[in-house]
C-alpha cells in the first residue's frame, strides 16, 4: 500500500480565502469608503458579481467533492493521491526557490543558479553512485548556466537577475 | 518581411518544434516563454518569433504522439490513435512523414482560408457596439467549456478565480485601486505573464518531481528520406486532407475552439466518412494520421483569424499570444483590421514561413528531437525551472514577478491535482479586464441593468452572438466529454 495524503481538497485552501478576501474588502469598500454598489457607475460592480458566482461554484465544487472523498474505496488510486515521498521532494523543491530568491540578490545570477540547478541535478538522480552524480550535476549546471547567459544575455538581449 | 523577421521566425519554429515535441512541455507553456523573453523586442520581431513557434509547437506534437504514444501538445491527441499502431507495424517513418506532410498542408489551407476571411469577418466586426464588445469577450469564456475536461463547475471556479486575479490592482475605467490590501508589490497587478508561467511552466516541474521514470524510445529512429513526401501516401489520403483542412480552420475560427478540438472533430469525421480507410481506425490507418494532422495546423490560421479580429482567443495557445499581443501594444479586436491591417498580412506571411520551416524542422530534426525527448528528469527539471525564473524575471526586471511565477506554480500544481483546471485561469486573467470594460461601458450607455438586458436582446447582431455563444458552450461541452471518453478509451485498449 502507497502512504500518503490525498490532496483532492488542497485547492480550496486557497479558493476559500481568496473569496473572503474579495467579500472582506468589498465590505470595506461599501461601509468605510462609502461606495456604492448596485450603481451602473460603481467600479464595484463587477467584483461583486464575481464574488457571488465564485461563492457558488465553489459551494458546488465542494459539495461534490464532499461525496466523492466518501465513496472512493481505495484513496491512493486517486490522481489527487500524492506520494509522501514525493510530497517531500515537492516542499524540499519549494524550499530551495524559496532559498535561491533570497541569495540571488546576494550571489547574482550565475552563481546562484549554478547552485540550484547542480543541488536539484543532484536530488533529483537518484540512479547512480554520488560521485559521478555530484560531478555530472556540476559540470551540467555550469554548461547550462553558462549558455542560457550566453543565448539569453548576449543574443536575446534579455537582463538577467 | 524583412530577412531579420524571417530569421526571427526560422529561430522560434525551430524552437517551437522541439518543445512542442517533448511530452510536459506543452505548446502553452513553449508561448508562455517564448513570450517572457520579447519583452524588450520590437513589436514585428517579437511576434514573428512568437507566431514561428506557434506553428512550429503545432507540428512538434506528433512527433512524440508517433513515437511514445504520448502526445507533445494536446493538439496531437488523435495523431497517436493510428500514428502509434503504424510505428508499432513499423512504418514509423511512414507515419511522420505523412504527419509532417499533412501539417504543412494544413498550415497552407488555414492560411489561405485565413487571407479570405480576415478582411470580411473585420468589415463586418465594425459594426460592433459596447453590447456587441461585451458579448464578444464574454464567448472567449466559452472556452472554459473545453479547457474543463468534464468538470464545468470546477472550471468556472478556476476562471473566476482567474476573473479575481485579473481584478487586482488599478480599476481600468476609474483608475480605482482594488485588492491590493495595503502591500506595494499588488498595486500594479498581477503581471499574467508571471502568472502564466508559473500555472504551465512551474506547475509542470512540479509534476515531474513526482513522476518516476523517463520516457523509453529505444528502438526507434527516423531516417531523413523515410521523412520525404511520399506521393503514394499522399495520393491515399488526399481527399482527407481536402476536407480536413477547411474543417480544422473553421474550428479554429470559431472562439472558445481551437487545434485540440479540431483534431478530435476531424478523426471522427474521418472515421465517418472514409469508407476504404487503407487499414482499420485505431490499427494504423494513414487517414487516421492525416486528418488530425491537417486539421491541427489549419486550425492555427482559423484561430489567429478571429483572435486578430474579434480580439477572442481559440484556445490556451491563442490566450497567450492575445496577451502578447497587448503586451506589445498591438490591440487585436474588431477595429485590427481598420488600424492595424499591415499587422495582420505581416503575422500571415509569419504563418508562411513557419509552416515552411516546422515542416523541414520537422525533416531534419526529428532523429535529434527523439533524442531530446530521453533526456533524464534531472537535466530536465533544473532546465524547465531555469527557463521560468529567467522569463518571469524578464518582464520587469524584479525579483517580485520570479515570487509571483513561484506562487502561481505552487496554486497550479495544487488545483490540478484537485481537479481544477489551470487553462480557464489564464484565460479569465487575460480576458478579464476587457470583458469588465466593456460590460460597464454597455451598462453606462444603456443607462441602467433592464435596458441593458433588453438590448442583448433586441439588437440584432447582440442576438445572435448570445444564441452562437450559448450553442457553442453546449456544443464544446458535448465534443469534449465525447474526446475525454474516446481518449480513456484508447488508453484502456
């Protein structure tokens, strides 16, 4: 048996806020601002109505989804089933970007992304011994760094962090 | 068209193809990044780069549909029902060949047909009042009904989430800040760019972190004259390819359907119609191949057709070049053909070339294509990830819009494995403001919501636009669930 978590309802986390979001600040809008809402002139007009639908649609959705959690037998062959090894793998990932966005401004462009690019080359090769792992993610990460500088910087004339 | 534009075609076909070619990277998600880089470009040579990889990403899908069974973009779909059981016969070469051949015709029908109808469908969109506007935003919405693959309720949540994200930052009627909650970095919007390439870009990375293995081509290889035209194939499938290509443009020309309905609607025509097929359907027949083939690609002359000219997008694809295409301050809607006219003989001769060079690509480069389709995940996954930061950095030049790219590639990865489609996402944030304007424009102009109403109604091209906007809704729904069973049908078989 697979262990992991099924992450059919993840999405809501995320819809759920953002709708109170839209209500909360459209009630500010009204009540502190003084706006008014059902006017044909009122710049709030289509927000609300965009509120609503969103309300609805995720009633809906959630509710669906409600029954289908309960009936499903086996939750792992789900395609919302997520591994927890890969889950892992995907917040480690998520944690790196995180790290590299916070040092690129520091170590500038090529060497930080040298660094992302041979630590997640490395992770991700899970087929062979350390050593040549580490010297291929190495040595891929600076050939590849170094000519998307190149093709990106010097001939597409593209800034680069 | 200068040789610069042309070289800047050449480049993006090139680049189309193959990354239209590796099954992940999506013809989406290869515009999405392409876009990114033109930011600082002139207008003519952005879009001919753009434009190139259009037709290039198009082509590309079939390669890997023939040789994986997994096609490179969802265009190519079909192609694998019979591409695939040829290859397995061992008529690989067979099989591209006439794919390739079948999508260059099919670029050259759409195009000519596009030439046709381009000037006729802009004269006639200039009659378009703020209803006419409204209404015509609002069917590029009906391409929801596609993108949600089965589940329409959570579609419409992903594009009025996507309506919401559209909405962040300035009012475009009153200049009016809204959702921004007091942090600076929302004040100018949600750049959709950024947000675009974190929904197909980062999201996909994210999904090969999860997938164990790469794919396994061993045994399979092209020759460059196994890829030639051959005439004897040609001459089988040449009445397919007659009917294919005006069908494929015709879908692409309808807004809310572009090359991925075209190819499905155009293999089950095919199965209709062909009486002799030189094999039967799903075991290798060559009108199998051709059909979606032509139509896939004359869908693109179709679908920029309307785009240019009624500014409505056919399918993901064409969202992102109308994107691009405001980005570049080109204002494609239904006054294009009055302003910007040259624009629009300059993208069809764009169509040309790269439909010409995807084909010869497509001759070429197929052996070294097949080669970048095994390349391993951890070469693959830095590479995509890469790529997202330096497009989404590109935009402005700050680190906020590479933040947004991530958090959008997070909220991507989530919705999809929650069953919510990330296409309609875009498509609201990219049409969102527009369909926003014009709605409050025809509501001021009527003068209240009653009289509003009355007028979608009452005149008659407001009419009719809501009756085709209501048909081709159920329409799509209908020929999307039909293809969603056809494809499960063929992964179970």
């Amino acid at each position: 048996m697979r262990r992991g978590i099924n992450i059919l309802l993840a999405p809501y986390f995320i819809l759920v806020p953002v709708m109170i979001a839209m209500f909360y600040s459209l009630f500010e809008f009204v009540f502190k601002d003084k706006l008014e809402l059902f006017s044909i002139t009122s710049p709030l007009v289509f927000c609300f109505l965009v509120a609503i639908c969103l309300l609805v649609f995720i009633v809906l959705s959630l509710i669906s989804d409600f029954k289908a959690l309960k009936q499903k037998d086996s939750p792992e062959d789900s395609p919302s089933f997520v591994d927890n090894e890969d889950l892992l793998r995907i917040i480690l990932f998520v944690a790196g970007l995180i790290v590299y966005v916070l040092i690129l401004p520091v170590l500038h462009y090529q060497l930080s992304t040298i660094i992302l690019v041979a630590v997640a080359a490395f992770l991700l090769n899970d087929t062979e011994k350390i050593m040549p792992r580490l010297l291929k993610a190495l040595g891929s990460a600076i050939i590849f760094v170094l000519a998307v500088y190149q093709i990106f910087y010097r001939i597409f004339a593209v800034i680069l962090p | 068209m200068t040789l610069t534009l042309v070289l800047y075609t050449i480049v993006g076909a090139a680049i189309g193809l193959l990354m239209g070619s590796l099954p992940g990277i999506t013809v989406t998600m290869t515009a999405v990044l392409v876009v990114s880089l033109t930011y600082g470009w002139p207008m003519a040579e952005a879009l001919a780069f753009i434009v190139g990889a259009f037709c290039g990403g198009v082509t590309g899908g079939c390669i890997s549909a023939i040789a994986l069974n997994i096609p490179g973009t969802s265009a190519a779909v079909a192609t694998a029902f019979d591409g695939f059981p040829l290859k397995e016969r061992g008529e690989a070469d067979n099989a591209l060949s006439l794919g390739l051949a079948s999508s260059f015709l099919g670029g050259l029908i759409g195009l000519a047909i596009m030439l046709v109808l381009g000037p006729v469908i802009g004269t006639f969109a200039l009659r378009f009042g703020s209803h006419e506007y409204f209404l015509i935003t609002l069917w590029g919405l009906t391409l929801v009904a596609v993108l949600s693959r089965g589940n329409i309720v959570k579609g419409l949540c992903s594009a009025f989430f996507g309506l919401f994200v559209g909405m962040i930052g300035m009012d475009p009627i009153m200049g009016m800040l809204r959702f921004t909650y007091g942090t600076g970095i929302l004040k100018g919007g949600i750049d959709f760019v950024a947000a675009m390439i974190g929904l197909f870009g980062m999201k996909e990375v994210f999904k090969q972190l999860s997938k164990k293995s790469s794919f396994n081509i061993s045994g399979t290889s092209y020759s460059i004259k196994g890829l030639l035209p051959k005439p004897h194939l040609l001459k089988r499938v040449w009445h397919t390819i007659l009917w294919g290509g005006p069908l494929g443009t015709l879908i692409g020309l309808l807004p809310g359907t572009g090359g991925d309905v075209g190819c499905i609607v155009a293999y089950g025509v095919a199965k209709q119609v062909t009486k002799n097929p030189s094999r039967p359907f799903g075991e290798g027949a060559y009108e199998g191949v051709a059909a979606p083939e032509v139509a896939n690609n004359a869908a693109i002359g179709g679908a920029l057709t309307t785009m240019m000219t009624l500014g409505v997008p056919g399918d993901s694809v064409t969202a992102v070049i109308l994107g691009s295409f405001y980005l570049h301050g080109l204002l494609p809607g239904p006054t294009f053909m009055l302003t910007e006219k040259h624009y629009f003989y300059l993208i069809a001769a764009i169509v040309l070339v790269g439909t010409i060079m995807a084909y010869i690509f497509g001759i070429l480069g197929s052996n070294l294509i097949l080669k970048a389709i095994n390349l391993p995940k951890w070469f693959l996954v830095p590479f995509i990830t890469t790529l997202c930061i330096v497009g989404s950095y590109a935009i402005k030049n700050n680190m906020y819009d590479v933040i947004i790219m991530i958090v959008f590639g997070i909220i991507g990865y989530l919705f999809e494995k929650g069953g919510f489609p990330v296409g309609p996402v875009v498509l609201a944030i990219i049409l969102g403001p527009m369909i926003e304007r014009n709605l409050r424009q025809a509501l001021i102009a009527s003068g209240g919501v009653v009289p509003f109403l009355t007028a979608l109604v009452t005149k008659p091209i407001s009419l009719i636009l809501l009756i085709l906007i209501i048909l081709s809704f159920v329409l799509q729904s209908k020929v999307m669930r039909a293809a969603e069973n056809k494809v499960k049908d063929a992964k179970a078989g």
